[in-house]
C-alpha cells in the first residue's frame, strides 16, 4: 500500500521505518509549526516472523522478502538526509539468532542504522504514536497493541507511561503455533485463547490495580477487527465486547482461514485473524474490558515524533540519563565536571579521529554522566557494575545498540584497557567506541582528585594510534599524583596499541 504527496522543500522531512513481525511500515511526514503531516504511506506484509525456523534463525526465503520491501523503501528516501530517517526492528528481529546478518544488508541498502529496539522501548514509542493521534484527555489511558510476535500493553496519561509491558504473543507466532496449517476449529481457538491469557496473567492484578478511563487498539489485528465489526454494523465508534463475540463466532463458523472474506479487512490479513482474534479476546477477558477505541498512530507514529522533539532537543535519552543519575545516587557535580573536561577534549580532536557525528557527542556525555553508577552496588569493580546496569536496564529513547556502546565506554572508563569488550561490538563501532572511552579515561584521570577546581588549558592533539597531551608549563611539577596516574595510563593504553605523550 502507498499513498504520496508531494513534500514541500521549505521544511523538514522525516522518515520512520518500522520493520514489524508481520508487517513492513514506512512513514514519511513533513514538520510544519510543530506538527507532523504525513506525505507519504508505505506497507507491506513481509511476516518475517513467519520465517523463523525451529532453530530460531530466519530463513533466507523470509530475508529476502524484507530485504526486498526495505530495497524499494530506499528508493523513497535516497534524497533525504540520513540523520532524518529512523529504523527499527521489533520482536522477530529481537529473536532471531542470525539477525545480524539480516541487519547488515538492511543497513546497506538502506544506508542508515538499523535499531533492534527492546519490547519495552517499543511500547513506550506505540503509546508516543498513540497519544499523539488521539485528543489530549485528561485521565489514564490503556493503549492496546497486537503484533506479529509480541503485545504491547501500556498505561499512561497524556504523553507519558505509567506501565509498560511487552508479552511474547503476535498473531504471526500464535498463527504458527496453533493455526500452522490454515484450518479453523473452535478447539485450537480456546487453545490460543487460553495460551494468551496465561501471558497476560503477569501483567493482570497490577494493571487492573492501575485503571484507566478508556482503552485503545492500535495495529493490524485490532484495526482489523474494528473495520470488520463497523462494515457489519456490529459497532460504531468503538469495539465494543459483543461486537467481537460475533466477530469471533463468524470466523469460528468457517472451517478454513482461506474462506474469510470481511468487508474492511485486507486478504492478506485474513490468513493470521484467527491467531489475533484469540489474543484480542483474551485481553478483553483478562483486563476487563466492555469497549475499545482504535488509532491509527503507532510504533510508527511514535519514531516520528520522538525524531520531531529531537529536533526540538526534547529528547528521552537525557531525562532517562537524569533518572539514571538520581537512581543511583550519582554525584553529580563530580559526573559534570567529568563530562565537561571530555567533550572539551573531544571538541579539540574530533575532526582528526574522525568524531564529528552528534551522536559521538551525545554518547560521550551520556557515558560521563553514568559512568559512576555501579558505585551503589559495590566500590569493587564498579565500573564493571556500571556497565552492566548500561547494557541490561530498561532505559526509554535508547536501543540496544546504544546500550551496548555505553557499557562499553563505562566498562573501560578506568583500570586496563579492555580490548577485547571493544571486540564483541559491531566492528563499525569498535574504533569509535575505543577513542571515545579513551577521552572518558582521560577525563575521569584529571578528575580523580574530585576537587571543585578546574583543570588547566590542556593542547590536545592526536594521530591515529598517536595521543599527544600538552599541560601548561609546570602543572604537573604541582600534581604529582595526577602525572603518575597519567603515566600509568601511557602503559595501559600502550597495551591496547595506543601511544599517549604527556608534557
């Protein structure tokens, strides 16, 4: 499905790809007065988690599809910036063990990063997408979402979530599983039924404790559902418990998915409705609800406006670094002043190692900013605490990837050189990832003392493998303890193959 309009060159253009577990989405809008408006809608039914085989790798027939879909998405975006499009994978690219191989021809062809983003950060974005697509009400809102290989289930107020929860249920996998051959019976619909109950019982006391004022679906099977209860006259406005009990009770009637023809509902949906009716009413049973609204912001949606407050510098990731900071009891004015003797750093070298991308900014403060807090856990070994709550906490606005470079960074802030840690990261990233805990390491060095007292002037200056750093005359005479820290350092980064002079 595509649907264009022509963009206006006076302002900015941004871009979402969404590479679901059924379903391949792109979004292209333009940002005018603070408002995203939609130029262009790209869809297509890829079902990548159809194509994972028992062994949990995706098979090359399920690679190609998508790689395919993502070959002719390109073609809309290769005139845009790349820092203006986003790309995400969820749930099938979260479990497939050969994703990596995956991702790097979709980076290829698509030549921007592809983001693996936690089930929880893709419920945060779908309630983003959601909230900003329906009126602004005020109360709590229970949003809804049913994919190929995962649900999404979230409630908030306005813009911002007070549980999120990500459930190994789609209507792709629960398709596989209960419907594999196409064939309808009512034994295989209360099997699944009842399988979707069992995963939303983690979630059910604690939501039904929280409430909400109303609840929405958003995706394929919930639009699917209420496209099909209207076109009957089932419902009007919303979906409401009954409507989806003769919903149910219609395709229960046929004896194979091959027979479904609903008014509102695409044929290539028909094929995984009777997996994604069998989580729908398990969560209309399970959270007692009488009615459900649809929108049609999702994960999508909420890429673009996450992009549009970026721009905006509204971004997630500082107000997640801040709550990381006050979790963790960070000493703040230490964590600062560190960040601020890096990126000084950083601002005198960036152009000669090759750092000038924003995003090396950002992940050098980030990393400056947290490097600390494995410090609550234990003072033996912290750095390594730290880097592990980096690479495992849930952390809103940041992908996997992002957090597997900040723990790198906090991981190798201190004590030797960890080459090998650098080494199990995408080799696009290893070197970058290495000079910027190099700056971090060489910060924290200068701070150690935690004095309020600024460093000096320091010269800067680097060469590939080469560091050169350069003190007022005299400084170090003075600080005795910072110069033998700085020449233990010269033997740690000597054993990573760096050569570091001081004077």
């Amino acid at each position: 499905m595509t649907t264009t309009e022509q963009p206006s060159s006076q302002t900015p253009i941004l871009a979402a790809i969404d590479l679901g577990s059924n379903s391949f989405h792109m979004v292209v809008a333009r940002l005018e007065q603070g408002e995203l408006k939609p130029i262009e809608i790209m869809s297509e039914k890829v079902q990548l988690a159809a194509g994972l085989d028992s062994r949990r790798c995706l098979t090359d027939e399920a690679q190609q599809r998508g790689l395919d879909c993502l070959d002719r998405f390109a073609q809309r975006t290769q005139d845009q910036p790349r820092d203006s499009i986003r790309c995400v994978g969820t749930n099938a690219l979260r479990e497939a063990r050969n994703a990596d191989i995956f991702i790097e021809q979709a980076e290829r062809i698509l030549g921007i990063p592809l983001e693996i983003i936690a089930g929880r950060e893709e419920a945060r974005l779908i309630f983003l997408g959601v909230s900003h697509t329906l009126p602004d009400n005020f109360g709590r809102r229970l949003v809804i979402d049913i994919g190929g290989g995962s649900t999404e289930c979230i409630i908030g107020e306005r813009f911002e979530p007070v549980e999120l929860e990500s459930l190994h249920m789609g209507c792709v996998s629960y398709n596989k599983r209960f419907f594999n051959d196409g064939r309808i019976t009512r034994r295989r619909f209360r099997a699944a039924r009842t399988a979707a109950m069992q995963e939303l019982q983690s979630i059910q006391s604690r939501y039904l404790k929280h409430g909400w004022t109303s609840s929405v679906g958003s995706s394929g099977t919930i639009k699917a559902a209420f496209h099909a209860c209207q076109a009957q006259n089932w419902c009007t406005d919303s979906l409401s418990r009954d409507a989806l009990e003769k919903l149910c009770q219609h395709v229960l009637s046929l004896d194979h998915a091959d027979q479904i023809e609903l008014e509102g509902v695409k044929p290539e949906r028909c094929a995984v409705l009777p997996a994604g009716l069998a989580i729908l009413c398990a969560v209309f049973d399970s959270l007692q609800i009488t009615e459900m609204d649809y929108s049609y912001g999702a994960l999508r949606e909420g890429l673009l406006y996450e992009s549009a407050g970026r721009l905006r510098h509204e971004d997630v990731r500082q107000r997640t670094t801040d709550a990381l900071m006050q979790r963790y009891r960070v000493d703040n004015e230490q964590a600062l002043r560190v960040e601020a003797t890096a990126l000084m750093a950083l601002a005198q070298i960036k152009k000669d190692w090759q750092l000038e991308h924003e995003s090396n900014h950002d992940m050098l403060s980030w990393a400056a900013r947290t490097h600390e807090i494995g410090l609550t856990i234990s003072h033996s070994g912290y750095h390594k605490h730290s880097a592990y709550l980096m690479a495992n906490s849930d952390l809103p606005g940041f992908t996997h990837l992002d957090q597997q470079l900040l723990g790198a960074l906090v991981r190798g802030h201190r004590r030797k050189f960890p080459k090998e840690d650098f080494r199990q990261l995408p080799q696009r990233y290893q070197q970058t990832c290495q000079r910027l805990c190099i700056l971090l390491r060489l910060s924290c060095i200068l701070h150690r003392n935690r004095s309020i007292s600024r460093p000096p002037a320091f010269d800067f200056d680097v060469a590939e493998q080469q560091i050169r750093l350069t003190f007022p005359e005299g400084w170090l005479d003075t600080h005795s303890l910072t110069h033998a820290d700085l020449i233990h350092e010269q033997e740690l980064l000597a054993n990573a193959d760096y050569q570091l002079e001081i004077s």
